[in-house]
C-alpha cells in the first residue's frame, strides 16, 4: 500500500522539478537574446563603420558616394552582414538631396535588419523588436547614415 504515495511523491516531485526548469528559461532566454544581440550587433557597427569610413574617402575622390558596395576599396567579408547564413551584403543606398541652401548634398545609408544578423536566435524576440522599431519609425535593425538626410554617417544607435 505504501507503492502508491511512493509514486504520488515522485510525480510530484517531478512536476515541481519541470514547472522550476520552465521558470528559470523564462527568466534565462531573454537575458541570453539580449547578451547574443550585444555581441552580433558590435560586430556589425564595426562593418557598417568601416563601410561608412571607406564611403568618406569614396566621396572626398569623386565627389559623390559609391553606389554598390563593390564599388568601395574594402573586404568581401566587410560587406557580408555576420551572423547572416546566406551571405547577405548590407543594403547600400546613395542619392542627392537638396539642403537648406538648395544645394544637392549626396546621401548614403548602409544597413542591415534584424533577421538578417539576428538568424537563429529567438524569433518572437526578433518579432517584437521589428514591431517596436515599426511603431517607433525607426530602421528595424542598424545603419549608417540617411537616405533622406545628410547626417555624415550617423549610426541610428548613437
């Protein structure tokens, strides 16, 4: 007759021991996501600096910004966004924008989105910072410069 609490005690044992493990992932994947992002995202500020440094010298020679990355004097793995698995380049924009003068400035902006260096890691936190930056107006992920305003390569994180 004891059998029977025997087993009762061990399942519940046993589901204290699951409800715990499934409290402490809650708390635990966040904070891993957040430490991931951290880590992918300064690697790709040092690419998009790079790419926005090398557009400088670009511009000071011909007087404009390069159009493709290929265009630029840098390395292929410079151009491939990290962390992607399909080996994305950046997405590179260029133009001409009047200023306040009414003089044509030219613009750039090189950027990269969430899935393209957040690849693999928790989609409904990839999700909620793409809804975020949505309902915000920001690039949903990091760039360079403006496309619509001269802003001399300024990261949307500074």
């Amino acid at each position: 007759m004891r059998r029977p609490f025997i087993s009762l005690n061990m399942l519940l044992a046993a589901l204290v021991a699951g409800l715990l493990c499934i409290c402490v992932l809650s708390v635990w994947q966040p904070i891993s996501f957040q430490q991931q992002r951290s880590e992918r995202e300064r690697v790709v500020k040092q690419r998009l600096l790079a790419i926005g440094q090398a557009q400088t010298r670009f511009l000071a020679r011909h007087g404009h910004y390069a159009a493709s990355l290929d265009s630029l004097d840098v390395p292929d793995s410079v151009k491939e966004i990290p962390y992607s698995s399909g080996g994305f380049q950046f997405v590179l924009r260029t133009g001409m924008k009047k200023n306040r003068d009414g003089r044509d400035v030219p613009v750039m902006e090189c950027g990269a989105v969430y899935e393209d260096y957040l690849e693999g890691l928790n989609a409904r936190e990839i999700e909620y910072l793409n809804e975020e930056a949505a309902a915000e107006g920001r690039y949903p992920g990091l760039r360079i410069g403006d496309i619509n305003i001269p802003n001399n390569h300024a990261g949307n994180w500074e």
